[in-house]
C-alpha cells in the first residue's frame, strides 16, 4: 500500500452480488482509491424467491445464462438508481460503479471464473461508467482470482492492532490477514461460508437461511460427519487458495435430522475457519467478522470457542458490515482507472501485483 495520492477523493458506487445468493448490495465511497477512505449510504436490495431460483439454475454456467444476466444487470441498476436517490446525488456525482456481477462458475485450478453481468448496459441504463470483470487479469498472472476485497480491508484496518484476521462470510468463507508491515496481507478462501447451512435451512424448512440459527441450536452436532466433512483435501492445502459455492459435497448430513444437520454444517462452517490458523504467518489477536453470518449468533458462538481470541462483527469498530464487500468494489473501481494493482500475491498467488477490471463508458461500449 503506502502510494502517494495523485487524484483528489471521488464518489464511486459498489455492487456485490454474493454467493448467497440473497441480493444486492450496493455502497458509495469517496476515495482516493489508496488510504483515503470516507463511507457513505448504502442499501441492500433483496431478491425475491422466484429470481434467487433463476439465479440458482445458472450456476455453473448452466440453462439461460443470457436471460438471467439481463435481468441481473437490470435489477442491478435499479439498486443505483436507489441509492443515488437515498443519497440525493445525481449520476453526475459519481465518478465510477464498480460492477462486480454474480459469480455463476469459479475453478481456479483450470484457470477459469465466471461473473455475470452486463457493464455496457449498466452503464447505459445509469448514465454512469462502469468497471466490471475485475478477475480475469489476475488469473491471467497465476492468480486465483479470489479474493478481492483485501487491499480495501488493509486501507480500512490502518489504525488497528495487528496481526488481525477480517473474516467475510458470505455463502463461501473468506478471510484477510493483516500483518504489522503495510505489504503484510494474506488472503484466501477458508471453506464454506453460509452457503450449505442456507441450502439446507431452504431444503427442510422452506426459509432461505437459518434465521438466528435456531435451527443449528436445537440440534447436535454429529461428530462423525462433521469428521467427513473436514477430511477434505482443500483444508490442508497451503494458499493461495479459493473455492467455488457448491466445491464441497455435503452427503455425510443427507441422513441427519433438519436439526442436527444444519448444527453439523454450521460446526462445518466454524472448523473450517479454525483450520485457516495453520496457514497464517502468526495468529490474529482479533477476528472482525463480515457478511451474513455475523448475524448468525450460534456460527459466531462457535467461531469464538474455536479460536479463542474476541470475535465481533466488523461494527465494533465502525464499519458496515453488509455494505463492506460492495465497498470494496467502489474502491477497486477507483484503484482500476488510476492504473493500480487489485491484488497483489499474497491476496490471490498472482505472480505479481496485478490490475485488471474491463471500462465500459457511459453511452458506449467497453473501453
């Protein structure tokens, strides 16, 4: 980090659609795109049950993939067009959109990642420029595309003790580690996140999530699939590293009860985490926790006994933890028109610090 501000702080809007599938969020940051960081509004944008299941159906790059990015593409820019009304700014104000998409397909061991979503027309519909297809350089150079949120977790953890562990769980579990020194970044994808306790819940219960984990807390944990689960080879592979939503197969639950398996997933989701310390340079004194499974108080009563340091929602010390992922793109938006890199080897093993993100122009197509 450590760069020389050369572009005074702009506006620009970030949009994260996450493996959750749940909906959209979208945030403004004003930004030097370095470490000058200032927050403001945010929404998120829900999808309704009939659209998370069209989502659902092109995972994987399957069915009507075209259709699908429309309508996202769509439902995207009616969340700008929101925010932009919330926050009484017209598109004028605002320098850039970070388009992140919906990832649909990420194997990174065949060099492939897939987020779909169309920037022309958002652009279009928004009279805003927009950066999208973030990845795409960064698995060029020997990365693993994922994650990308660590250099805004850096410049946003400046003043905090260190070392410290940002842990993002959204459907998968990714965590960030931060080092004493500025260049001292690990990143990478630690298992599960919310993803196979929220399909579960849906399976059984006919809920999108285990609201409060009520479900998870009337069960138990069984030992022996949840041994099943944890003998996957990805746990002990050394990073960088990162998965794709549905990477692991989640069979050994299949004959448990409705209770049972969603604490069995959810101890899954918990011990995959703790495995992560065997991969770090030194353990973090503190976890700060992202995403949506920081309201889940059962995953992060677990996820303290595991790691028996504090662990807190990101809220504790400020931040804003359902925006920080689509912040993150506001951010990297800015840091791709200024030339500067979006990952660098310790976040994703790209061979060296690496930009990337594809322009396309208000009233044009791509750049």
């Amino acid at each position: 980090m450590g760069q020389t501000s050369l572009n005074p702080p702009r506006w620009a809007l970030g949009l994260m659609s996450g493996t959750s599938l749940d909906g959209i969020d979208a945030a403004l940051v004003r930004s030097d795109g370095r470490q000058q960081v200032e927050t403001g509004p945010a929404l998120t944008m829900s999808y309704d049950p009939a659209f998370r299941a069209r989502l659902r159906g092109v995972l994987g790059g399957r069915g009507a993939v075209a259709q699908v990015a429309r309508e996202l593409t769509l439902r995207h820019a009616q969340a700008v067009r929101d925010l932009l009304a919330e926050a009484g700014m017209a598109p004028g104000d605002v320098t850039v959109i970070g388009f992140h998409g919906q990832t649909v397909l990420h194997e990174p061991q065949a060099g492939r990642t897939w987020q779909i979503g169309d920037g022309a027309l958002l652009a279009a519909e928004t009279g805003i420029d927009v950066i999208n297809d973030f990845r795409s350089n960064d698995m060029a150079a020997g990365g693993q595309g994922a994650p990308f949120a660590p250099l805004y977790h850096a410049a946003r953890a400046a003043g905090l003790d260190k070392p410290l562990a940002v842990l993002n769980l959204g459907g998968v579990g990714n965590l960030t580690w931060l080092g004493a020194g500025s260049e001292d970044v690990l990143a990478f994808d630690t298992g599960p996140g919310n993803a196979l306790i929220d399909d579960w819940a849906e399976r059984h219960t006919g809920k999108s999530r285990d609201q409060d984990g009520a479900l998870a807390r009337a069960g138990t944990v069984d030992d022996r699939a949840l041994a099943v689960l944890m003998a996957h080879p990805y746990f002990q592979q050394p990073p960088p590293k990162s998965l794709d939503r549905d990477a692991f197969d989640p069979q050994s639950v299949a004959g448990l009860s409705a209770a049972d398996g969603a604490a069995t997933l959810t101890a899954f989701t918990a011990a995959s985490v703790a495995a992560a310390l065997a991969h770090l340079p030194a353990p973090p004194r503190r976890w700060l926790v992202t995403g949506g499974g920081r309201h889940n108080p059962v995953l992060m009563a677990a996820l303290a006994e595991r790691l028996a340091v504090p662990v807190e929602p990101v809220e504790a010390v400020g931040w804003d933890g359902d925006a920080l992922e689509a912040q993150a793109f506001a951010y990297l938006a800015l840091r791709s028109l200024d030339g500067l890199p979006l990952s660098v080897p310790g976040t994703t093993g790209a061979k060296c610090p690496t930009t990337g993100g594809v322009l396309h122009r208000a009233g044009a197509g791509p750049d």
